[in-house]
C-alpha cells in the first residue's frame, strides 16, 4: 500500500473513498450527512460506520464517516485506531485507493503519522495461508493535509506501520514454517535491505562462550540454536550511552519435558514475539536513525522434548558463570534470555530492555491490557514508562523487593530456574535480574500482550507487534 500526502482541497480528491472521523456531538453538514444527524444514524460513537455513495460536492466515489468519540478523548493514539478500523472496513468492501481527511485542528505532524500507521496497521491481514479467498488489499491511503513537514511525518508513520507488520508476520508464522533458522533468514535479509550490521552466534559458538543455559533448552530440537545480533551504530553518537534490546525467540514452546496441557498449545508459536518485536524496532530504527547505539540480541531455539532434551534436574553453567537448577524445562524463557543479557553487557551495553512471552503470571496479574514492567534502577523504569505513554503501549509497573530473591532457592546449584506457586511473574523477573546485575534494565513481560485472541476494528487477530513502538521511542527520545 503506497501512502501519501494530499494537498489538495477535499472537494477534488478523486478516491475510491474519502475518509472523514466525526466526533461526537459535532453535527457533519457536509456530504448531505445533516439529515444522518438529524435522524441518530450518525452520532460519532468510536468506529461508527457509514458509507454514503456518491455524496454530493465531492469528486469522491464514496465517504466513510467513521466515529472517532469524545472530543476529549481523541488525540492522535485514538487517530491511529480511527484510521486502521476505516481501513479494515474499506478493504472488504473493495476499495483500492482512499484518502483520509485530517480537520485543520489535527495538524500536527504526530496526528498525520499516526494516521499512516494505523492505516498500514489495519491494511495487515493473516491470510496468507487461506486459499481461495480473494485477497483484498488496498492501493494507495493518502493523508488529506494543509500541515507543515507532513511528508516527513508521513514517512514516519509509515517506518513504524511496517516495522510493526514485519513483527506481525513473524510471530503469526506457524512453527513448522518458522524455526530459529528461519528467524536468522528474516534478520539477515531485513538487515542487508537497511544496512544494519548483522551476526549470528550458532551452537558451536555458544559452546566457546560458555552458554549453558541456552544450549540446554536448544538440545532437545533437531533445530539448530542460534543468537542473532543487530547493530545499529549512528555517525557521530551522542554521550555514552548504548541501548542493548534482548527478545526471547522460542520459535515453539511445548515446554519440553514438563511439557504443557495440549489444549491452546497452538498459540505457544507466539513464543518468540519479544525477539520479533526487538527486530521489528531494529527495522524503524535503521531508517529513523537515533542519536544513540543501539544493539539488538535474539536468543532463538525451539523447545521440545525428546532423548536429547534437558531434564528436570539438570544443572547448567550461564555465561555469566553462575549455575541453574533446571526444575521445570517449560521455564526456558528466562534460561535463554540469562545467557542473551550476560552477553549484552559483554557487547558493552550500558543499558538494556528485555522482552518476553516470559510466565502465565503476567497474565493473571494484568490480563491482557498492560505489559508487566519490572526494573532494577527507578531512572530506567521511568524511562521506559514515558516511552511507553507517548507511543500508546500500556504498561504498568512490577515490584522486585530485595527479598523476593528468598523465593529463588536451590540446594545443588545457584539459582533454580522456578520460584515457588507465588508470584510467578516476579520471580521470573528476579531470576533475570541476577543476569543483568549492575546494568541499569527493564524486563517486559508481553505474555498478556503480544497476542490478540479476537480481531479488534482496528488491528487483526494476532500478534499485535508490542513493545515495538515503546522501543523506537525509548531510542529516538534518548536524553543523556
Ligand atoms: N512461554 C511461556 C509463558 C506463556 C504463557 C506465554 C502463556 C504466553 C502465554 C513460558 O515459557 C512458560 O511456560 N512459563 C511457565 C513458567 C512456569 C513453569 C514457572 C508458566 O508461565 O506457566
Ligand atoms: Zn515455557
Ligand atoms: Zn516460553
């Protein structure tokens, strides 16, 4: 879908359709709409649709008035879901090329933005795999605008909506045409087509540096591991600070030998959205160009069971050197992802993110509105938390008291890989924290969130792409 700015006075935009958002309690006169009001067909309600054909004074073939609700609840976040739901609709009704007209009074380059990356959010559709079905797609959205600098904030918001649907399509790839190796396909390819710098560490490799942990979830698959790295390095950095982005990339979680209830095991291929989602980032990144380094690492493997897989029981050496009681195999996220943040700091990030399809915990504590944010250092909770706010990801912050660590016991080894029954999701936490130890970090966890069970007006079933906007913001508005 190609999208553009429109200069041109609404009247004369030729479209398939012209995309208008009302908002509540405004009376639409224009487009003979008054009567709609008059009669309550159309009132603003959020993603209230009418199509009227061949509205009067308009070389339009049709208007969308959408609802876009309360006055004093649009901003440009609810923007962007007007623009993706008015998308989703036009597309099933075989629209190809349509236009949406921004009020003088959203003007600002972030409303223009956000109206590109809805419509390239709700343009993404998981039907590769369906046959039959005439796929619908649109041509061309343009922006209708009189505001400044528009083509460049178009530009973002196209950046971010397609960063965002490569994540998509990644963790909407089913596992047996998705396993690690394929993840480094995607990476390779992405970072020749925008010049990221790009390496990968394979078993042989991991062996030299010592990680244990990752190499004893990975030998239960026939599939090969692998740690994808990303480098993203400005001309001239500002300060010293290099922002180190670590996804967890379980291509399949079975949960190996304590291996999970069969029913709804299918979703567990969203189990490498937290290293899709650090791709994703990499992607905006290498083209919105932040001041600052930014680095990604993706630990990827695939967690069966089989003659080969780890045992409950078993204890591994980290990289960090620190051993692990592994007491239940189907805790492998936080295995990996140890060894994946050792090596972070060995790279020489000076601050790092986390995020991962990490406990079932998170889930029970926050449903799937938030995201579970746990820090070791208040500056870099705030950080992340601001990020998040602006770039319209709800998180909400997690606790990680000193002595939470009492839950982590183990009488052979370290660290156990499981706390207790309590707290799952913060003892989680608190095994990472011992990996990222004075490196100021924030974990994410996205297990409530990465994924949508029903497809909203806005955005397909799903993988959503969190916390992919968070951690372009964190990065672009990176202050030393
Ligand atoms: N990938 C799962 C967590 C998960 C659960 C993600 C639900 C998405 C939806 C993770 O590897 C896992 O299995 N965690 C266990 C931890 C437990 C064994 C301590 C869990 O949450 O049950
Ligand atoms: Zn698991
Ligand atoms: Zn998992």
């Amino acid at each position: 879908m190609k999208t553009t700015v429109e200069h041109q006075p609404i009247e004369q935009i030729a479209a398939d359709a012209l995309i208008i958002p009302v908002l509540e309690g405004r009376k639409e006169e224009r487009f003979g709409a008054a009567d709609l009001f008059d009669s309550g067909e159309v009132t603003g309600k959020i993603f209230e649709l009418t199509l009227i054909h061949h509205p009067p004074g308009v070389a339009a073939a049709r208007v969308l008035l959408i609802g876009a609700g309360k006055p004093a609840e649009f901003d440009a976040a609810q923007l962007r879901k007007v623009a993706g739901a008015a998308v989703r609709h036009l597309k099933s009704k075989s629209c190809q090329n349509v236009a949406l007209a921004l009020e003088p009074e959203w003007a600002a380059a972030n409303f223009v933005s956000a109206a590109v990356e809805g419509a390239v959010l709700g343009q993404y559709e998981p039907d590769q795999y369906k046959t039959g079905n005439e796929k619908t797609a649109l041509e061309s959205f343009r922006v209708a605008t009189g505001a400044a600098d528009a083509e460049d904030a178009a530009e973002r918001g196209r950046i971010l909506g397609e960063a965002q649907n490569f994540t998509r399509a990644l963790v909407n790839e089913p596992a047996n045409r998705l396993v690690p190796a394929d993840i480094v396909a995607a990476a390779r390819q992405m970072a020749t087509e925008f010049h990221l710098e790009c390496e990968v560490l394979d078993r042989e490799h991991m062996k030299a540096l010592g990680m244990g942990a990752l190499l004893g979830v990975a030998q239960g698959s026939a599939e090969p591991p692998a740690l994808i790295v990303l480098r993203y390095r400005p001309e001239k950095p500002a300060g010293a600070a290099h922002l180190g982005l670590v996804g967890k990339g379980v291509t399949f979680d079975t949960g190996g030998i304590s291996i999970k209830p069969s029913d709804g095991m299918e979703k567990m291929k969203y189990d490498m959205a937290g290293g899709a989602a650090m791709l994703g980032a990499m992607r905006a990144l290498a083209q919105l160009k932040p001041a600052i380094p930014v680095s990604a690492f993706v630990p990827c493997v695939e967690n069966m069971p089989g003659s080969r897989a780890q045992r409950p029981g078993d204890i591994v050496t980290t990289m960090s050197g620190k051993t692990v009681e592994v007491i239940n195999t189907d805790a492998e996220g936080r295995l990996i992802l140890a060894d994946a943040i050792t090596y972070a700091r060995r790279q020489g990030c000076t601050h790092l993110v986390d995020a991962a399809t990490l406990t079932g915990a998170i889930v029970v504590a926050l449903g799937h509105l938030r995201v579970g944010l746990f820090a070791n250092q208040d500056a870099m909770r705030d950080r992340v938390l601001a990020a998040a706010d602006a770039a319209g990801e709800r998180m909400w912050p997690m606790p990680l008291d000193a002595d939470y660590k009492d839950y982590l016991k183990s009488a052979f080894a370290d660290l156990p890989n499981v706390g207790g029954r309590w707290g799952g999701a913060v003892t989680a936490a608190m095994f990472l924290k011992e990996f990222a130890e004075d490196t100021p970090w924030v974990h994410l966890d996205i297990a409530g969130t990465a994924w949508l069970d029903d497809s909203k007006p806005f955005l397909a079933k799903g993988a959503t792409g969190l916390p992919l906007r968070t951690m372009v913001r964190l990065a672009m508005e990176w202050k030393e």
